[in-house]
C-alpha cells in the first residue's frame, strides 16, 4: 500500500493523503468501476471486472488531481517497483536468464477521484439486468464486490537492464517480445525500454461492498481487515 499526497482542486487548499493498494498496470478499474476484488497471497490486490460501463457515464463524474511533487514521484518509484512481478509474469518468455534488472519509472501522475454522490449515482444505473445477475453469481460464490474511488494514473517505462553477453540483435527481439506480453509498446529506436500511456497502478476502493437485499450471512468488506 502507498500513499499518495495530493491537492484538490488547488494546490493552495489541503493536501490529503489517498491510501491506494498497489496493483498490476492496466487501463481496467478506474473510479466508478464493478469488480470483484480479491486479496492475493502475496499481498496484492486483484481486481476481476464484473459489470461493463459505457465511458460516457463516468465522463463528467471524474475529478484528477496532479501528484506533481518530484519527491513524491520519487517515492512512488521505490514503492511500486515490481521487478519481481514483472519476472513472474514474465517468467514463460524465452531468454528472460538474459535480463538482469527492469526498473519503472513513472511520469505523468495524476490521481483519479470520483464523489461519494457520483458512486451512488453510477451504482444505480448499473445495477440492473446482466450487471445485476454478475454481482448475485460472485456473491453466491462468496465474493466481495467493490466500486473503485480513486486511482493513480501514470505513463510508465520500464528500463530493462540486460547482461553484457546478450547481442544487440537479441537484446531487440527479447524487448520485442517483453513488450507484447506487458501488452506495452516497445520504444521505438531503442532496445531496452518498453511503455505504456494512463495505466493505473494503485487504487482507493469504497470502503462498504455491493450487496443485494437477499443478501445473508456476513458482509465482508472492501479494505483490507
């Protein structure tokens, strides 16, 4: 977990502190979003999509708030350094024994929110039909569904870090192929980074669950216990 400083909407009013949940890079789960949540072994946050929602809806309910301090920036380097993660999802790519080190850098940051109001509001007009019956499945399956409140946003490069024994012409194909299974973009004129544009890497869930009125039992909630 990492906690993000930010002031909203000036930077003269009060900065708060945004207690977000480190996750895997990727465009899904952002402010207002349905998922199924799931705490990982290993301390990390899973989130499995349940509802779609048009964009549309959440156009004009977003609010983003720059992270802007350098120290911060800094900061949320050391503390979202997924070297390992990356190895592990990494781990079935040919040649990876070539790779020494892969170090994020993150540039563009901005948090994400969304109001209390505008949760409720996007809540409601999703909970119905198919969305309705996704969150019944989960929940009879004892899963915990969650609307995100807020997410930070970056453009991310990771710089990998090769061994010298590697030939500049490997070094490509490997960058190459690192970048496809990040599902990122290989920098054009070099071999050892590869990027990604508006990826969200931590995220602020609502603290209470969904849940339906024939729901029974006990309500687990969404933060951490």
């Amino acid at each position: 977990m990492v906690a993000a400083w930010v002031g909203f909407p000036r930077k003269k009013q009060t900065i708060t502190a945004i207690l977000l949940e480190v996750v895997p890079p990727s465009t899904f789960g952002g402010p207002g979003t349905i998922n199924t949540i799931e705490y990982l072994s290993n301390g990390r946050l899973e989130l499995h999509p349940t509802c779609d929602i048009d964009p549309a809806l959440l156009a004009d309910k977003i609010r983003k708030s720059p992270t802007v301090d350098r120290d911060l920036k800094q900061s949320l380097e050391k503390n979202l350094d997924v070297s390992a993660q990356v190895r592990d999802k990494l781990s079935a790519v040919a040649g990876m024994q070539q790779v020494d080190s892969i170090h994020l850098k993150l540039e563009n940051a901005n948090i994400l929110l969304i109001s209390d109001e505008s949760l409720i509001s996007t809540r409601n007009a999703l909970l119905k039909a198919e969305c309705e019956d996704a969150i019944a499945l989960n929940l009879s399956s004892g899963g915990v569904v969650c609307q995100t409140r807020s997410v930070l946003e970056a453009d991310v490069v990771y710089e990998i870090k090769y061994h010298n024994t590697i030939s500049m012409e490997e070094r490509a194909k490997l960058t190459s192929e690192i970048a496809a299974k990040l599902e990122l973009d290989a920098h054009q004129g070099s071999d050892d980074k590869v990027s990604g544009s508006q990826l969200f890497f931590g995220i602020r869930l609502s603290p209470n669950p969904i849940v339906l009125k024939s729901a029974a039992g006990e309500i687990k909630p969404c933060n951490r216990r």
